[in-house]
C-alpha cells in the first residue's frame, strides 16, 4: 500500500527543497485524521532543518491535490471525533503558516473543502490549468471553521461568501483571476513552473526569505494598524547577520552573477 504521507528532499546549488506528496488511499487523496497526523509529523520534521529553504506539497496523481475531508470518516464521527478533526485541521494549518521557509501548494485536479483550507494556508498556489476548486461544506451540514479564515485575505469578503454559501465549484481561470492561486500553467507545464517559482523564491538571501516569511504571517494575523512595529524590528534585526551587508555590496560591486540582482530565472 502506498504510504500516505512520502516526503522527498532534493539538494539543489542553492539549497534544500523538500517535496510533501500526500497519498490516502483511492484516487482523491482524500483528508481524515490518520493522514493529518502523518503531514503534522512530516511538517514538524521539516521545521528543524537549517538548512531547507522551501517546501512543496502536492497530491498524488492528477486527480485531486485533496479531495477534501474523508466523508467515510466524518459520516461516522460523534461530536468528540468531529472536534479532534477541526483541531488537527487546524494545527496543520497552523504548522504550514509557522514553518519557518515558504510553502508552495501544487494544484493539480480537485481541491476541495479542507484541502482548500490547507492550499490557503500555504504561502503560494500554482495550479494546472484544469484545476477546479471547491468548498461544499455546508452541502455535507458542515460550517466552514479552520484554515477557511484566510480566505477573506487572499480572495476578499465577497467571493469568499460566493464560495461558502454557494459550495459551486469554480475553475482554474477563475480561482486565478479570484487571487485564491498566484499562478496558472497547462498541465505539461506545471513541474517547470514550479521549478522556476522555486528557484526565484531560492534567489533571496535564505535568512531574508525565513524572516520575511514569519512577518508576512504576522501581518496577517494583526491588524492593520500593528502592523508596522514588527516590520521594524524585522528589518533591524537583519542586520545582525551578514546577509544584508554581503547582498548589497555585490549588487554595488556589479558582480555578475550575484544572487541579489533583479534579475528572472525565466
Ligand atoms: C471540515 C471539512 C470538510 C470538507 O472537506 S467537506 C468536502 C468533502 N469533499 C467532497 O464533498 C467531495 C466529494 N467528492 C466528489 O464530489 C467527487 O468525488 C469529485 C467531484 C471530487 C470527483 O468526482 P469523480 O472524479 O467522478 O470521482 P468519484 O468516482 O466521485 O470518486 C472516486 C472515489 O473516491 C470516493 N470519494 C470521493 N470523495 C471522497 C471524500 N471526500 N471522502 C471519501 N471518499 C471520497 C468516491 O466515493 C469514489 O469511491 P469508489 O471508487 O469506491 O466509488
């Protein structure tokens, strides 16, 4: 049997990159209590590693990148099962936003319901250009109470409405257009991309990129008025390290092959 849960690491000239493929058993990956306990454990793992710099979680196979909540599993919960379920959705949620590299979500196929929830909670959405997208909750009488609060953030107050009220799905052109995905890719091309977005994530300065991360979850956290005291402790505290220093005298030198440069991988 395939194990749920397969974590592969790829050493590349500027750094690790880990690949989370989740795999329940049947064609939709679908997300009970066993896999999420599996992907908690494979993220906390991840969340030591000095030396990772990003992280992509996929589904395996084209069909789904998560078919949403196993239906099998919740249809038989009482009231105590169904809150361990909303809990550990929750803590996954949780453990993508606070590990310290970016997340990138492939989408390929469904994304559905929880798995909705938890490509939200990723830093960055690419999807196959089939992709489609859905939140049909409350079709199952269920509201929709986890990584779902971040979808005012990316997609605004009444498209995320549209979404959970009306449980319709909606396609990959549209969820692009929406902001719910940053990037959209025919399907033969999606490993490219992805490379190439790895590889621009992997130009930054690797302690920029880590911090920038956990400010940016800061700012979603805080209102907006918070917002600035911890950018400005952030933006001091680089200058602890070599980073900020070494970056901008090699853009001042004009080396050519300096990471900081703008410059695309394209
Ligand atoms: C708190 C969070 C809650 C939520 O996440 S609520 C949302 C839960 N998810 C859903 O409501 C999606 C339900 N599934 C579907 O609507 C359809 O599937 C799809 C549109 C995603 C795909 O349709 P197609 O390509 O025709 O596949 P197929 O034959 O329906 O499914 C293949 C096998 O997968 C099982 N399955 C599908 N989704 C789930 C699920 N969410 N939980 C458990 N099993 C699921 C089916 O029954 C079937 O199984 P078999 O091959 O034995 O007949």
């Amino acid at each position: 049997m395939t194990p749920a849960i397969v974590t592969r690491m790829r050493e590349r000239p500027e750094g690790r990159v880990a690949r989370i493929t989740l795999a329940q058993s049947g064609p939709l990956n679908v997300l009970g209590l066993g896999l999420m306990e599996d992907l908690a454990a494979a993220l906390r793992d991840l969340a030591g590693d000095e030396a990772l710099r990003a992280v992509v979680l996929a589904g395996e196979g084209a069909r789904a990148f998560i078919g949403g909540a196993d239906l099998a599993e919740l249809a038989e919960a009482d009231r105590a099962m169904a809150q361990d379920f909303a809990v550990r959705l929750q803590g996954v949620c949780q453990a993508i936003r606070t590990l310290p590299v970016p997340v990138i979500a492939r989408l390929q196929g469904w994304t559905i319901g929880a798995g909705l929830e938890l490509a939200c909670a990723c830093d960055l959405r690419i999807a196959a250009s089939g992709a489609l997208f859905a939140m049909p909750e409350l079709r199952m009488g269920l509201p929709c109470v986890t990584g779902a609060a971040l979808l005012p953030g990316l997609i605004g107050w009444g498209r995320t409405r549209r979404l959970l009220l009306t449980g319709e799905p909606i396609d990959a052109a549209t969820a692009l257009a929406w902001g719910l995905v940053e990037e959209v890719v025919e399907e033969a091309e999606l490993e490219r991309a992805l490379e190439r977005l790895v590889g621009e994530i992997l130009a930054g300065a690797p302690g920029a990129v880590r911090r920038q991360k956990a400010l940016m979850r800061q700012w979603e956290d805080l209102l907006p008025a918070e917002r600035a005291a911890p950018g400005l402790a952030a933006f001091a505290a680089c200058w602890d390290g070599p980073e900020p220093r070494q970056r901008l005298r090699a853009v001042l030198a004009g080396a050519q092959d300096a990471a900081a440069r703008v410059r695309t991988s394209r």
